[in-house]
C-alpha cells in the first residue's frame, strides 16, 4: 500500500499546482491581461498540465483499487484533479487516514 499511496500523493500534489499554475497563471494572462510576451512564458503549463493529468487519473484509479474504494469516491478521487485546491485536500484526507 506504501508505494501506491506514495505514488498518489506525489501525482495528487502535481497536479494540484498544475491546477493552480493554469486556472491562475495561465488562464487570467490568457483571457484578462492579455499580454503576449507573458503567455510565451506560461504556454507550457496547460501543455505539462495535458499530459499530467491523465496520469493523476490512472494513479487515483489505482490508489482506489488497491484501497477498495466504492465507484462514487473513485469518481471524487478523480474528479479532485479538475479543481486547484481539491487534489490537495484528497491528498491530505488519504495521508491522514492511511498513515
């Protein structure tokens, strides 16, 4: 269970920076400042962010696997990904109950 839960933790805190980088970073330099040399800057983060959360994904569906999670917290594992702050507080409820 140690290897999965620490493999969970570390891509739970990627992508909640990832999260936060994009709603935050990204998305106001985008659409409100509208800045170009700024959004040069930042143009990887919702790339990083593209192909980091699908591995969040298979890291919570595992996590939830071997914890024998029922579906709907799986799916709220999952879905904890999407929003800045939620894959951290997923991460700190599963640390705090597994450890």
């Amino acid at each position: 269970m140690s290897g999965v839960l620490m493999r969970f933790r570390v891509m739970a805190i990627i992508a909640g920076v990832m999260s936060l980088l994009l709603w935050f970073g990204y998305m106001p330099a985008k659409y409100l400042i509208d800045n170009p040399s700024l959004l040069d800057v930042m143009r990887w983060v919702p790339i990083v962010h593209g192909y980091l959360y699908p591995i969040y994904i298979l890291t919570a569906i595992q996590f939830a696997a071997v914890a024998r999670f029922p579906l709907k917290r799986m799916i709220g594992f999952i879905l904890a990904g999407t929003l800045p702050v939620a894959s951290l507080i997923a991460e700190r409820r599963v640390v705090k109950q597994y450890s």
